[in-house]
C-alpha cells in the first residue's frame, strides 16, 4: 500500500547546497542499512517505487517527503531513519541536523480514480520544479500527452492496480508557457548538465480518456518525467472545468433579430 512520509530535520548548521543529492544520497543509505539487496534492485530498476519532494526549509529546519509505493520502501526507512539521528551517506552526514519529526500518510491507488472523468475537461497543470523527460533515450524538454500520460501509466501498472490505458489521441495539449532550465546532477566522474523546464501547460481530455484526471492525480504524488528520485518532475493540478461541446451558431450577416 502506498505511503507519504513527512520528514522535518532541525538544522545545527547551514543547510546542504545541493538538499535534492544530499537527500537522494541519504535515502539510499538509509535503504542499504537495512536491506542492501533492496537498495541495489531499486537503484537498477527502470521504474523506481519512491519518489522525493523537497518541502519548505529555512535556517532551521528542513521538510521533505518521501512518496513510496512499495511497502518494503516504507518498513526499511522507518527502520533506519530514527528521530533524533543525521542523516548520513557512507558514514557521512549530508544534513547537519537531526529528524526530529515524521508522519505517515497512507493512502490507496482507488482514490485516485475518483470522481471519475465522464465529461470532456480542461486542466492547468503547474511544473512547480523544474522536469525533463526521456524519449527513445533522449531527454526532452516538451510535455506531450504521450510522455505526460505515458510515464505515469507505465509506474500506475508495474505498482498499481489494473486500469484500462488512457488513448493519447484523446488527450490534446492546448496551451503552453515553459521556461527552459537545467537539473544539474554531480556524479563521481563530473556533473551532469539535463536539459529541463519549468512553468505551465493547460490539457484538454475528452470523455473517452477516462483514467486520465487519475494518472495525472497519481503524477501530484510521485512526480512526472525523469529524476523524480532527487525531488524533480513536481506536479500541481490547477483548475478542471468543462469543455462546452456546443457551438453557438453564427448568425448570418444579413440575418436580423426578429
């Protein structure tokens, strides 16, 4: 069953300057403490079962959740983040501080399902971190229904229940304002510049793509794109109305009120 965990670290000093590596680092060892075989398989996987969202943070304090699909995920960070412990990489702390406060948020794949689409809709969608995706190996910087839908169908399936597919054709992307930006990755051979973007983009669904407003509610949850591990491809869901499929009719120029 999926888990939210809200994690809030009390800083002794300056906050890491990279928080999304340093939590990223930290989850990792936190999951080979206690299972290595688990961190290896997830650090291998194509379609990871977490997902990390940098929350607010300030001089004092830092809070950040950890979105995980896969119960095994959950039971192994609740055992090997105690309160009152830094958080550590190989023996090294990444965050000067302690955690001093979690909670946990269960919550289901059915919810996310209603209420169910049954109208055509028009839906805002907020790239609130900066998000990339891949494509055929190549990272691209362009939000398409195909590799919006299509990522978040492909985690629904390996982690979720059964659901009928979302037809892309049905989903046309019908307005666009994005910033072009980087994620920026530091790696033992050199840093990793990925292309990316940030800003928004409104969608318009037809009846037909049902599961849609699900898939994108589940993209809320665990990101969309690429690097949603280190905190990246977050989601808000903005305004759904209705798509009028009537057309006023035009009156004729030499046509006059009666």
């Amino acid at each position: 069953m999926p888990d939210t965990l809200t994690y809030t670290v009390r800083l002794d000093a300056p906050g890491p300057p990279r928080p999304h590596e340093a939590l990223h680092a930290s989850f990792y060892e936190a999951l080979t403490r206690v299972s290595p075989e688990l961190s290896e398989n997830i650090h291998q996987a194509p379609v990871v079962p977490f997902a990390l969202e940098l929350g607010p943070q300030d001089d004092r304090e830092i809070k950040f959740r950890v979105h995980s699909l896969q119960d095994e995920v959950t039971e192994a960070l609740l055992a090997a983040w105690a309160l009152g412990e830094p958080l550590t990489r190989r023996g090294e702390v990444t965050v000067h501080g302690e955690l001093s406060a979690v909670a946990r948020d269960r919550w289901n794949f059915e919810e996310l399902l209603e209420p169910l689409q049954r109208r055509p809709v028009r839906v805002d969608v907020q790239f609130t971190t900066v998000t990339a995706f891949k494509h055929n190996g190549a990272v691209v910087r362009w939000p398409s229904p195909q590799l919006m839908w299509g990522g978040l169908a492909q985690r629904w399936s390996r982690f979720g229940p059964d659901m009928a597919g979302v037809d892309y054709d049905q989903i046309r992307l019908f307005r666009l304002q994005l910033r072009d930006t980087e994620i920026l990755l530091h790696r033992h051979h050199g840093r990793v510049h990925i292309p990316a973007f940030t800003g928004a983009a409104s969608y318009e669904l037809s009846a037909k793509a049902s599961h849609a407003l699900a898939l994108l509610r589940f993209g809320a949850r665990v990101g969309v794109g690429t690097q949603t591990g280190y905190g990246f491809g977050r989601i808000e869901i903005g305004e759904v109305r209705p798509i009028s499929l009537e057309r006023r009719r035009v009156k004729p120029a030499n046509e006059t009120d009666a």
